[in-house]
C-alpha cells in the first residue's frame, strides 16, 4: 500500500461519534467524488467510488448509522480503470434527496438544486470542519511518500470548491496554494511541517509521526553532509594555504637566506616547513614559547608579505 492510502485506511478507522462530523464529512466526500447526479423532477442519484474497499465501507457505515440508509457496493474494473478495481457505493434513490439536505447541500436557487459547497449552518463547529477535509482526503486527497517528497492535495471538482478547503486550512492556521491541472482545481500544501500539521488535523496521527520520523532523519542527514562539506572545504583551504605558505618560505630562503629573518620569523618558516599538513592551532604549539593562533597568522602573513615583495623585486624591509 501506499503512503497515502495507509493514511486513509488510519483515518476509516477512527469511530466517527458525532452527527454533524457524519454529515460535513459525507458532504466533502459526495462533492469531492463527484458523487451526485440530477434525474430531474428534484430526484438525485448517488454514488461514491474509491480504489480503497474500506473507504467505501467506512461511508456506508456512516450512511447506517446516521441516517438510516443500507447502501449497495459494488464493484467496477473497467478498461477506462486501467484494469484497476474500483468499490462503488450506491445509496438507494429514494433517500438521496433527504441525504442531500441533511448534508445541507439542498438549494432550490443552485444549479440543479445542489450547493457547490455546504451551507454555512451545516458545519457550524470545528469538528464539522475537521471532519469535511477528512472526507475530502478520503475521495480525492493525496500525499507523497516523505522519503521522496512533501506534497499533499485535494483535487476539487469546482474553483468555489477548491477556495472553501482553503477557507477551512486557514481557519486552522494551515496556509495552502491553489492551481489547476487537467480540468480540476488543486488545493496543495509542500512543507513538512504544513502538511504534518494537516495530518494530524484530519485525524491521521500515524500518518503524521511517520512523516515527522522522515523529517528528523533528513534533518539529521543534511547537517551532518553540510558539516561535512564545511570541514572538506576547510581542509582544502588550509591545504591551499599551507602550500602557499611553504612557497614563500623556500622563496625567503633562495633569494636571501632565512637567516637574514628575525628570530621570532626564522622559527615560523622553520616550524611550518617540518609540519607542512598541521593547522595554525597546532604550529603554535611547537614554538618556543608556544604561542596562539593569531600570532602564528601574524607571523606567516609577515613572511607572505616579505615573500612579496621579493617577487615583485622591491626593496625588502626586514
């Protein structure tokens, strides 16, 4: 299975207890599937597909238990489903009507006489809300496998759609992004953190310590190839500078000696060139007396300019 159907099938498996949660989540589930068909004279026909068979018992258990209604499921595999089998659940025609408005998406002044989004009243608390972005995962949400990715999506049928699941993220301060894609409306979230966030609102608290685990261990991955790649890129540069250094010191020496150097200078060119692949830190301490590391800078950027000067043929300032 995959990661996103595990956080379905977490999710069909909490107990829903509440009748308004029942209804705001059948709602998501029956606009966000697309569910709903006009057969005129104010008669509507039903229907909920999903490639998961838990998501489809999962509404007909709500249908069971909040309104009285057994509903048929079936099964479709079709060539325009790839091969793939597809679990169907058909309501019986004679309550479609009464389900429609209990879910508050009933209107005479709609289109067809069916809402684009519930009515307001209908998912009054934040626990409708929670539950309406649950059914809408459950019918048309995805989200990435955190190992590859960090996305999360509720495809809409309708912009009005797509702008009210949006309306809800921000209610619960979860910011999302909107954009079309093959006649759909793409509501999408990308942090980690947004969509650990919008897991966990939505109840698949599994799901969510999965992608955090995922998080930390790239985290923790990424500091240690940084740190990594500092210490080579340091090491590269005290191995330039070293070179560089060791230069200018049998440059010293050929043109005119390093005895001709202060004592304090002729012990710095005599340390770095026995302990060419040792840091500043540690130069320091072979001097007599030891000393720190800006004094070593000191003295090796006195030779560098010394070095300089005899290559530019100037008058050289011991």
């Amino acid at each position: 299975m995959s990661f996103a159907s595990d956080a379905r099938g977490e999710l069909t498996r909490e107990r829903v207890d509440q009748p308004c949660c029942a209804r705001a989540e059948l709602a998501a589930a029956l606009l966000f599937g697309g569910g709903i068909a006009y057969r005129g004279r104010e008669r509507y026909r039903l229907r909920l597909v999903s490639p998961d068979a838990f998501v489809a018992r999962h509404f007909f258990t709500i249908l069971k238990n909040f309104f009285g209604v057994t509903a048929q499921i079936s099964t479709l595999r079709t060539d325009q489903l790839r091969g793939q089998t597809r679990y169907q659940l058909l309501p019986p025609e004679e309550d479609s009507a009464a389900i429609l408005d209990a879910c508050g998406l009933l209107d005479a002044q709609a289109l067809f006489g069916v809402r684009p989004v519930p009515k307001e009243e209908a998912i009054p608390y934040a626990c409708c809300r929670k539950a309406f972005l649950r059914g809408a995962f459950l019918l048309a949400g995805a989200v990435s496998n955190p190992e590859r990715s960090y996305h999360m999506e509720f495809a809409a049928p309708s912009e009005e759609l797509a702008d009210f699941v949006i309306m809800l993220l921000n209610y619960f301060e979860i910011s999302a992004k909107k954009t079309c894609r093959k006649a759909k409306f793409v509501v999408y979230l990308k942090g980690g953190e947004q969509i650990a966030d919008a897991l966990t609102l939505i109840g698949a608290k599994n799901a969510m310590m999965a992608l955090e685990n995922v998080r930390v261990k790239k985290e923790v991955r990424n500091r240690i190839n940084r740190q990594i790649n500092c210490d080579e890129r340091n090491l590269a540069r005290q191995v330039e500078n070293a070179q560089a250094q060791l230069e200018d010191i049998a440059l010293i020496e050929r043109e005119i000696g390093l005895d001709r150097l202060p004592a304090s200078l002729r012990e710095m060119a005599r340390v770095r060139a026995e302990h060419a692949d040792d840091s500043l830190a540690a130069l320091g301490e072979f001097c007599d007396p030891p000393i720190g590391k800006s004094g070593v800078n000191s003295r090796l950027r006195r030779l560098r300019e010394i070095a300089a000067s005899l290559r530019e043929g100037e008058e050289t300032n011991i």
